[in-house]
C-alpha cells in the first residue's frame, strides 16, 4: 500500500496522531490516586510549604527521611509544589470506599494529567527531533519510531507512577537539547547552542542520569556529521552545563547524601567481585531484551531473589553475551556508516550499559523505568531493521510503498503494545491495588511480599468491616514469612511483623521473639523496637527485662536530641508498667525524673497529679 503523500499533511496529521495517541491509551491513568513511593516526594511537599517554598525546593534532597537522604531534583518537587498551590481546594486524595460513593477530582488526578501532558510533549519532541536527524528521510519514518515509543508498554511506570515524573522531565530535556544541538551544529546560531544548553541543564536538574548525554551527543553528532567546530563546542557546552550542575548543587546542598542499599535490594553492595558483576548484568541485559520486545509481565518492584545472582552457569548470560557482542560490533560498523540501525543500535546498547549493575549496583537490580531513555534506541532498531527486511525505503520527496505483511506487523505490535499499556494503568490505582495485582509474579521478591504486608497491615487498622480486615491481617501475615523465607535477615520485616502480632494478634511471646530477632541483627535499626520490646515484656509480666529496655532508650535519649518525642513516651509507659505492677513509689520516681528533663511538657504534671494527688488537675506546684 502506498503512504500518506502530502509531505504538509504529516507535518500536521503525525503530530496529531502521536497525541491522541497518549491520550487514548493513557486515559484510564488519569483517575488513579498516589502508589509506589509516590509518598516520599508528593506527600511530603507540605516540609516546602512557606514563603521560602521555592528557595526550599532547591536547598534539600529529593529524598530525605530519617534513614537517606539523596538526589537533587529540584525541577520535579517544583512541578508538584506548583500543582499543589494551583489546585488547594482539591482533596490530596481519597479512598476506594470515599471514590466508590462520591468520586471526587483529587490533586492526585491533577497530577496524572500532567504526567500525561509531559508524555505528550515529549512525543511531539521526540518526532521533531528525529524529523530534523533524519532530514533525508521521509517523516513517516520518524513516526513510525516516535509511534512505537509511545505505546511502549514498559513506559507504563514513567508515566503512571508520579514519582517517576523525574524520567519523564529528564528525557523531554534531553531530547530537546537533542534538537538543539544538531540544529547549532548545522547552522551555528549562537541561540541554538543556549537553547540546548538550557534544555539539558533543566533535564539534569530533573534527574542526574542526563549526565549520559555525554556520550550519547557525540554519537548523534557524528552520525549528522556535524563539523569539528560545532562537535567540539556542543560537547564543552555539555561539560560546562554539568560542572556547573554539581557546583550548584554543593553550593545550595548542606546535606551529606545517604544512600545505603541494602542486600535485599542488591546482593552485590556485600558480596561478588567484577566478573560476578558481569555475569548478572549480563543476565540483566537478557531481562530488559525480553522485557523490550514484549513486557509480559510488568513488576513494581524486583529486587533479591526475584531477580537471581546469575553466575556463567546461566544460559541466559551466555545468550546475552554473544547476541549482545553480535550487536555491538554489528552496531558500530553501521554506525559508522551513518547507519539508522547503526545509530539506534548504539545509543540502546551504550545507554543499556549503565544500568546493568557492572559500573555499581542499582536499587532493585532491575526495574521497569530504566529502560524509558535506551527504549529509544531499541525503537530505532526495531523500525529500521523492519524496514531494511522488507526492504522499504523511507527517502525524502519520494512516495512510500508499505507492503501489506510490513504494514500488518507493524500495525499488530502497535496494537498488541496499546492494549498491554491500557489494562496496565489500572493497576496503578493506589498502592494496595498495584501490590497485589503483580505479587503472584514476584513471590520471591522479599522487597515486594514486604510493600504488600505494610500496605495490608495499615489497611486493616482502618477497615471499619472486621472480617475485611481480619483478612488483611491474615494476607498480611502470610507475607511477612515469605518475605522471611526469600531473606531471612531481613530487620524490618521482623519489626513489622512483631507489631502485626503485638497490635491485631496480641500474640505477645511471638511479637518479642520477632522484636528481640530484629534487634539482634541491627540494634541501631530502629528505637522503636527497643520500645516495642520494653512493650512485650511488660505485657507478659516480665518487669525487669521490660524495665531494661525502656532504661536503654531513655538513656540513648540524653545522647542523642533526636530521641526526646520517643524518650517521653517511655517515661509514660515506664511509670504505667511501675503503676500496674503496684510499685508507686518507683512509678513516682519516673514522673519526676520525667519532669526534671521535660519541665516544660505539661503531661508530666498531669498524669503526676492524677496518679498520686487525687486531681486531674495541672499544676506546676505538685
């Protein structure tokens, strides 16, 4: 069949299609609320919140909690800080129960829609910019490629879960100081190289893996064979543009930047050397090559053991490896030759390569949204070795022959594409929703049985229906020891599961147990289970070891400020524990050592004053 010929008709028609594209197969994205981590960038924009918000946004980690503190990317919390204050009025969110009566527009609605106008623009300049690097071919082959990015369905979590708002402003950046450079480097207007410039100073302001544009720029300028003078002044620009990333960020930055990953989350931070780092990148690179040409089954979350230590006993590492060295010098050599195949080859194998764990490991070992920049190569690859086999030339000015088999495949993979990304939005409705709708693929995931297990466990705190929650609980619990059972190290999960024990089960000897296990494999994890230990002796009558610990924390307060607010709800259930035990003398001795340390919190005095003088009175005199 014979394509669209009216070069003026794709300039208008392409660029249509590509947005009513997103828009069609994300629509059903929009109506979602917050998931995945979505809570530690949005939810606690409320810290910016002030006359300084903005001045704020850009002085603080993208991430900071009690445990790490990491990433600058201020661009991102300024999008969110901006949507927040224009629509106030909103609710933040709802739940299923509030949505299923009266479904309201939250801001978390408001925020999905933008994702969706970001994915928009970045198709559109993705489209111009493969237009302009391919001047000497028909535009219907920058669609076709553009097309194929768009529906992808491995972009399903860059677009669906907010928090990646990072990749989508990262890519839209880069691309766009893409198209700037090659138009400098083809006409050296002085503009074109500012306007680049700033578009990936704003990417790497979104998210620091725009750093990568180091490598991929020269590439794309040799294969639009830019002149010596431009080559050399878009990369100096490029390196100037990053220098003066990492001086703003030390300068504006007071925090040190902690981030530890833990075994469960990479087994390479404590064990393998560099050739076991190779062997699971490779079998990584096997991952994301099946996970490119169709994502069966998409995952939140992957991480030890879902994703196993593959060693050179794995047949997926050997595949990869000669397919991969088959690529890469077939790449070269066609790059080289100013090859579209060359180039798409290059740029998915070359981005790939700094997420396969071989230069350092990577939270979660693999996860859905790192292929969103390389994914790009592929879909050049993909378009181009299509072509090249049926045999279809794609020239500028000339009309464009499809062959009906070309056009059936193409448009069956678009379609098989479109449908996997419309039955995955759904999936990211709220965090418990997207937890179980993947964990039947990832039970052996201990990180994803342990996400699934908390939201479970919270859940049923607020379930007003008991056999509802009586069966979070239940579902709760089963998780919990599977995630044991994948990593039986795992601290948290001994101190969640403790409190699942203690608080719904009273099951005390068993919350100890759990409480005492965490405690032993990392005494600094948590103060909280010191308490909670303090707590399960207390219950069970056993007041000296429960007297132990709560000293222990008390103690660890007058060295550390950080623990006062946990310190004075020692000293309250000390002195209960003292009271139920019919010790009052030694219970008064708690309220005043309480009161000697917090002469200004008024609960002191009053729980005194109740326990010991008759009135519920406050009062500094007792």
């Amino acid at each position: 069949m014979t394509w669209i010929k009216n070069s003026k008709a794709k300039k208008i028609l392409f660029p249509f299609l590509l947005v009513a594209t997103v828009f069609l197969i994300y629509a059903n994205s929009v109506d979602n609320e917050y998931a995945l981590d979505d809570n530690v960038v949005i939810e606690r924009l409320a810290y910016f919140e002030g006359s300084d918000h903005l001045a704020s946004i850009f002085t603080h980690h993208h991430v900071s909690d009690e445990h790490q503190k990491y990433g600058y990317r201020p661009l991102v919390l300024l999008t969110f800080s901006l949507e927040r204050k224009l629509f106030k009025s909103l609710p933040a969110k709802q739940t299923v129960k509030e949505k299923r009566i009266k479904n309201k527009v939250t801001q978390a609605n408001v925020s999905h829609f933008v994702n969706l106008l970001f994915y928009a623009l970045t198709a559109l300049v993705l489209f111009y910019f493969l237009r302009y690097l391919f001047v000497g071919l028909d535009h219907t082959f920058s669609f076709l490629i553009t097309l194929l990015f768009v529906v992808h369905p491995l972009h399903t979590e860059v677009v669906d879960n907010l928090k990646s708002r990072d990749e989508l402003l990262m890519f839209l950046g880069s691309i766009a100081a893409l198209l700037y450079y090659v138009k400098y480097a083809r006409h050296l207007k002085a503009k074109h190289l500012m306007l680049a410039t700033l578009f990936f100073f704003m990417a790497v302001l979104s998210k620091k893996t725009a750093i990568g544009l180091l490598g991929v720029l020269p590439i794309v300028l040799y294969f639009d064979k830019a002149r010596a003078k431009p080559f050399v002044a878009s990369v100096l620009s490029l390196i100037l543009a990053v220098a003066a990333f990492v001086l703003l960020k030390k300068s504006l930055l007071t925090d040190v930047s902690v981030r530890n990953l833990e075994f469960f989350e990479n087994p390479l931070v404590s064990e393998g050397g560099i050739w076991d780092r190779f062997s699971l990148g490779l079998y990584c690179a096997w991952h994301y090559l099946k996970m490119l040409i169709y994502p069966h089954e998409l995952s939140f979350y992957y991480g030890y053991s879902k994703i196993p230590m593959a060693d050179w006993s794995y047949y997926e590492v050997w595949l990869a490896l000669t397919l991969y060295l088959f690529l890469l010098v077939y790449g070269f050599v066609l790059l080289i030759k100013r090859n579209a195949l060359g180039l798409g080859l290059i740029l998915w194998l070359g981005l790939m390569f700094a997420y396969l764990n071989i230069l350092s490991p990577v939270a979660g070992i693999v996860a859905d949204r790192f292929p969103y920049f390389f994914s790009l190569g592929f879909c050049i690859a993909f378009v181009a070795l299509l072509s090249q086999f049926f045999k279809v030339h794609f020239e500028a000015g000339k009309s464009v022959k499809l062959p009906t088999t070309y056009g059936v495949m193409l448009l069956a993979v678009l379609a098989l594409y479109s449908v996997r990304v419309i039955n995955r939005n759904p999936d990211w409705e709220n965090y418990l929703v997207l937890y179980q709708s993947d964990i039947d693929h990832l039970e052996e995931s201990a990180k994803a049985n342990t996400l699934l297990a908390n939201e479970l466990y919270m859940n049923a705190g607020r379930e007003e229906d008991k056999v509802k929650a009586a069966s979070h609980i239940k579902q709760a619990y089963t998780h919990y020891k599977k995630a044991l059972e994948v990593y039986p190290s795992y601290v948290e999960v001994y101190n969640n599961l403790g409190s699942l024990q203690y608080e719904f089960l009273r099951d005390f000897k068993s919350a100890k147990q759990n409480f005492l296990k965490a405690y032993v494999l990392d005494s600094a994890f948590s103060q909280n289970n010191i308490y909670n230990i303090g707590s399960c002796y207390g219950q069970l009558g056993q007041l000296d070891s429960s007297l132990f610990y709560y000293k222990k924390l008390i103690n660890q307060s007058e060295k550390n400020k950080a623990l006062v607010g946990m310190a004075k709800k020692v000293y309250v259930s000390y002195a209960q524990l003292l009271l139920k035990e019919n010790l009052v003398d030694s219970a008064k001795q708690v309220y005043h050592s309480a009161i000697q340390n917090y002469p200004n919190d008024p609960r002191f005095f009053c729980r005194a004053c109740k326990h010991f003088s008759g009135t519920g009175r406050y009062s500094k005199r007792h």
